[in-house]
C-alpha cells in the first residue's frame, strides 16, 4: 500500500497545479474573447448603420448555430481525459478553483 500513495499523491498534486492554471488562463482567455467580439459586433453593427456593409443576419445566424453545434461536440474529446481518475479529478478541480480565483 505504501508504494501506491506516492504516485497519487504526485497525480493529484500535479493534475490539481496543472488544473488551477489552465482554469485561471481559460478564464482571462475568455473574458479578452469575450469583449473582441463585442467589439467586432458593434462594429458591424455600426458599418452597417451607416450603410458600409451590407449584412445578411440569416446567413450569420445560420453560422453561429454551426459554431455552437461544434462547440457541443466538446464532452467527447474530454471523455478519454477522465480514464485516469485522480489525475484528472484534482485536473477538473484545479481548473475550478482556477475559474473561480481568476
């Protein structure tokens, strides 16, 4: 039993550290993508207010349910990382506390 702490010790430690840093930078990440979009958005919006552009919104709506249908593919490729349990419990924790903090 002895020889078997260790290396959960070291997953949970490692998976958890790892975790808290991918969470905190997918949180900044995600705030920055957040507000460019905004940007880009009104932008849009703007140019095409004063007649620059010309926007088709049925083509664009119909993009944006494609990208959230890929968007909703994700568990799958998150499936095979939960196989080693305490690695990747103390990862989704760390990731947690990460989202949490940042």
């Amino acid at each position: 039993m002895s020889e078997l702490i260790p290396p959960i010790v070291y997953q949970v430690g490692v998976g958890g550290f790892l975790g808290f840093i991918v969470g905190y930078a997918i949180k900044k990440l995600t705030k920055l993508i957040a507000v460019l979009v905004g940007v880009f958005a009104l932008l849009l919006l703007y140019l095409g207010y004063e007649g620059v552009i010309s926007i088709n919104y049925d083509k664009l709506v119909e993009v944006l349910e494609r990208l959230i249908g890929l968007a909703s593919q994700t568990p799958a490729i998150i499936a095979p990382i939960i196989a080693s349990l305490p690695f990747a419990g103390s990862f989704l924790i760390g990731i947690a506390l990460g989202l949490k903090i940042g």
